[in-house]
C-alpha cells in the first residue's frame, strides 16, 4: 500500500480497503472469544440500540 493510497488530504488518514480488513477481522475475532456475547446481542431486539437502560 504506498503513501497515497493512504493519504489523500493533509493529516492522519486510513485507507477504507484496510479499514475495512481491519473491522472484520476484530469482529471475527470478538465471535471467536465471546460466542454468548453474539447470542446475548442477537436476542435483544426488543432493547432501544440492543443496550439494556437501567
């Protein structure tokens, strides 16, 4: 990947293809170390944002 592909303005930027790598491989990861987690977030359709407010 060289400097333009990931700079196209001045200061810090990331590529959208790398970005893109770089959330599915934690979010494959994440299911990888908390499956009840998944199970727990897919199961709480009826919560505002899936997020208990207590």
């Amino acid at each position: 990947m060289s400097l333009s592909e990931t700079r196209r303005t001045p200061g810090a930027t990331l590529a959208r293809p790398r970005l893109t790598h770089l959330l599915t491989r934690e979010s494959a990861e994440a299911e990888r170390r908390c499956p009840r987690s998944k199970e727990a977030y897919a199961r709480a359709g009826h919560l505002f944002g899936r997020v208990p407010m207590t």
